[in-house]
C-alpha cells in the first residue's frame, strides 16, 4: 500500500501507529504476549506494548486497561486510495466499465463474463466482489459471507480532539464486534462500529453512537455530521479465501476486516498469477478454507445466531 500511494504520487497521506486497546488484564496479557513473539521470532521492532497510563494518555477513555502500538502500520483515506489506484490503472491502459453489473461467469479455456447489455470473451476472469459477489460463484459464497458494517463521522472537534487521540492514530478495540476510531484531517472522530447481516441496513446513527458514547461518554452532546456503512466479507477462519472456482476464473475475497491491506496484496497475486507466477497465489491458496455450516438455507439464520452471541458476549464483558 505504502508503495503503490508513493509510486504513483496519490493525494493520499499515510499515518503511521494502529493501535490495539484491550478490555481486559487478560487480554493486556495475551497482546503483550503476541506482540514479543512477533519481535522474537519474526524480528517485527515496530510494537511498542501500552500499560493502563499508556492508553489511557493515547486515547482518552476510561475504558482500556492495556494494550499496544504498531508504529509501522497506519491507516488513510479508502475513497482517495481507490481513486488514487483506478487513476494508476487508467494510466497503465486498463479500461474501467462502471454500471455494468455483470450476472453470470461462464468458465472455460475461453471464460465469458456476461451482462445485461452484452459480454466479454476473456483470459482469465478475476472475481473481486468481495462482500457484493452474491450468488455469482456459489463455490466462492459457500466459504465467504457478507456481513456490514457502519462508520460515524462527527462534527469537527477542534480542541477537543487531542482529549479524544492525542496522536493521529488510528484504534481498534478487541470487542467481537470491532469499535474502531480515527481522526479525520479536519479533526472529526470517525469511529467504526456495529455489524447487521443481509443487504438492510438498520439506523446507522442509533447503532453507532451507542459504542461510541460508552468510548467516549464526553462526547453526548456532539452532533453527528455523516454516516455510512458497507459490506465487507469474513470468512470462517477470517483468513482470505484465495481459490480457482473454474477453469481460467481466480477469485480473492473473505478479507474480515484488512482488506484495505490484503485486497492491495490480492490484487498482485492475482496479476502474477495470470501472468503466469502461480506460486504466491498459490501459496495463499492452501490456506485452511472452511465451509460455513448449514448449506445454502441454513448458513444465514446460523451466522446470525453465532454472530448475535458473540455480540451478547461483548455487552456482558465476557
Ligand atoms: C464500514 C466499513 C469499514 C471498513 N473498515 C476497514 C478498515 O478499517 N480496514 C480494512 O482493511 N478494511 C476495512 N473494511 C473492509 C474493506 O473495505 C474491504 O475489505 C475492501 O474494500 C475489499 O476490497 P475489494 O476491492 O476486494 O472489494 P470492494 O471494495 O467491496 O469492491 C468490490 C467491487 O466489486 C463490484 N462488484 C461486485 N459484484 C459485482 C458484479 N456482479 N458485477 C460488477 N461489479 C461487481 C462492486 O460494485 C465493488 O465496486 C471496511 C468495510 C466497511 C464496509
């Protein structure tokens, strides 16, 4: 990601340090933990380990005991991001069709790709619908399903903001059912929370602000400029879901919250892979895929029972 933004000069700007806060001393323990494996046996220097005091002077709520920082991790803007890549890809040729939904893939030495209006006789066909794929590969749906999830973005905060992060990083918490935070460049608090199941989504302000307000409890009486949400995809495992669901069809998605990194990392795998350069795609591809339990009928009502336990797990600070 870093690269990319650098290489081709995209009015992106990347801030370093994700910080991790914990609820709990157990979890305090298990991060801590982790973070001197990483340095131990993969040579990672970058995690700085966060006491009670630590967290609490990053990020200004009562509600963390712990955690740590990666200070080679960082977050930016997603929409100037994806602008910035389709603006790279133009340039190098590619030519982007908008509003052209395609409905069936047809694999095969020649795979045809179909729409409403017309189709394309292709290569290689990549699947990169990630959460929206729907039914387009019932192989690929079997293992990755949809799921969304809802941001906030409050009024400007000016001075209040540095009593919200006093460093621009950006957090998430180890609720099930993730909070996440950040500044914007104009000093609002986008904060990240809340997940619904199916293509409805409920009322984004309500479902929000209420983790947000249990985070930060000062801020009740800021209003509430904008919010939005999407569908990402999360797999059983919650590791990409890389696979071949037909001949001359590759296919990365399931990317349970990173695909802003991975998605990036896909999409080079995948052009190795149809130049040829199987290996890393390859490689990505073994990984352990599970199948979602219940079939076609059941895997809703099934994902919606785990999914509302776990939630209820959050609330009761188990
Ligand atoms: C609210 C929210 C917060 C998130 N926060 C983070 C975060 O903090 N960090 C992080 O790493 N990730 C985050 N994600 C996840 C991240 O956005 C996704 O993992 C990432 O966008 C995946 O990239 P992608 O290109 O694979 O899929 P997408 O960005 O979903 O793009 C898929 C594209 O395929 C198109 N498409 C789908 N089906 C068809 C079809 N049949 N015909 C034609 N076109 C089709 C869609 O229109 C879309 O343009 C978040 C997601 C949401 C919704």
């Amino acid at each position: 990601v870093k690269s990319l933004v650098r290489d081709h000069a995209m009015s992106v700007t990347f801030h370093t340090g994700i910080a991790h806060a914990c609820r709990s001393e157990e979890e305090v323990r298990e991060t801590h933990a982790y973070a001197e494996k990483l340095r131990r046996d993969y040579g990672y220097q970058h995690l700085e380990s966060l006491d009670r005091t630590g967290i609490r002077r990053l990020i200004g709520s009562t509600e963390y005991v712990g955690g740590e920082i990666d200070r080679d991790a960082g977050h930016l803007h997603p929409l100037n991001y994806a602008i910035g890549l389709a603006k790279a890809a133009a340039k190098a040729g590619v030519r982007i069709h908008e509003l052209s939904e395609v409905h069936r893939v047809e694999p095969g030495p020649r795979p045809v790709v179909r729409t409403p209006s017309g189709h394309v006789d292709c290569a290689t066909v990549i699947l990169a619908g990630n959460g929206y794929l729907g039914q387009l590969s019932p192989k690929v749906s079997a293992k990755v399903m949809p799921i969304n999830n809802f941001i906030v973005a409050t009024e400007p905060l000016d001075e209040r903001a540095k009593d919200i992060l006093s460093e621009p990083v950006a957090v998430a918490d180890t609720r099930f059912v993730v909070n996440y935070w950040r500044l914007s460049e104009d000093n609002r608090l986008l904060f990240g929370g809340g997940e619904s199941y199916g293509y409805r989504f409920p009322d984004i302000i309500k479902t929000v602000s209420k983790p947000m307000l249990q985070v930060y409890p000062q801020l009740a009486k800021t209003r509430i400029d904008y919010a939005w949400g999407g569908t990402l995809a999360i797999t059983v495992n919650r590791m990409p879901c890389f696979t071949r669901p037909g001949q001359n069809v590759l296919s990365a998605s399931g990317y349970s919250g990173h695909g802003v990194a991975m998605a990036t990392l896909a999409g080079k795998l995948m052009a190795e892979a149809t130049a040829g350069q199987m290996e890393r795609f390859d490689l990505m591809a073994s990984l352990p895929q599970h199948r979602f339990p219940g079939g076609a009928a059941l895997r809703w009502p099934l994902l919606v029972t785990a999914m509302t336990w776990y939630a209820m797990r959050d609330r009761l600070g188990l």
